[in-house]
C-alpha cells in the first residue's frame, strides 16, 4: 500500500521509494535497499505498477515505476481494508478515548 501511494502521487525510482518510505514516516520505517526492489518487482509482475527504463545524459540508467489502473483499483480497496483495521483497533485498544 505504501510504495502504490508513493507512485500513484507520480513516477519514482526505487531509491527514491526508499528514500520516501523514510521521511515521510520520520524515520520510523526504514528498508534495506534490497529488500524494495523485490517488492517493485511483485507489484509490476502483478500488473499494479510498471517499470521503464530511462536513461538521463550523464548518469546511470535506472527505472522508473508508475501505477496501472489495475494498482489504483487494488490501492483504493487497500486503503479501505487499512481504515477498517485502524478503527477496530481503535475499538479494542480504546485510543481515541485515551
């Protein structure tokens, strides 16, 4: 759910996933950089992101990955199944009410 929300915003490479995955969650969510490539690599065996090789004048080659119709159909339910996670737990744990 997390790398189809960083690429359906627009197309990004693996280490910028990466990087993303970090920041934005303050440093709290932190991947080895060989454990994301074989996560893009499901998703676009799946169909939910495809990758395109692009190559800049003057650097390395790299790919780039944007999301399908099929990955904004599967992110959307995911997002869904997340939010009814959060609240059950909410339930259980009584957090909102902390």
């Amino acid at each position: 759910m997390l790398i189809l929300s960083l690429v359906e915003e627009r197309p990004r490479h693996g280490y910028e996933l990466l990087k993303l995955l970090e920041e934005r969650s303050g440093g709290v969510l932190k991947f080895h950089i060989g454990s994301v490539y074989p996560i893009l690599f499901r998703l676009d065996r799946r169909g939910w992101i495809r990758g395109e090789w692009l190559a800049e004048k003057g650097s390395r080659r790299r790919r780039e990955y944007r999301i399908t119709a099929a990955g904004r159909a599967v992110l959307k339910n995911q997002r869904g199944v997340w939010r009814e996670i959060v609240a059950a737990i909410d339930r259980v744990a009584r957090t909102g009410h902390a």
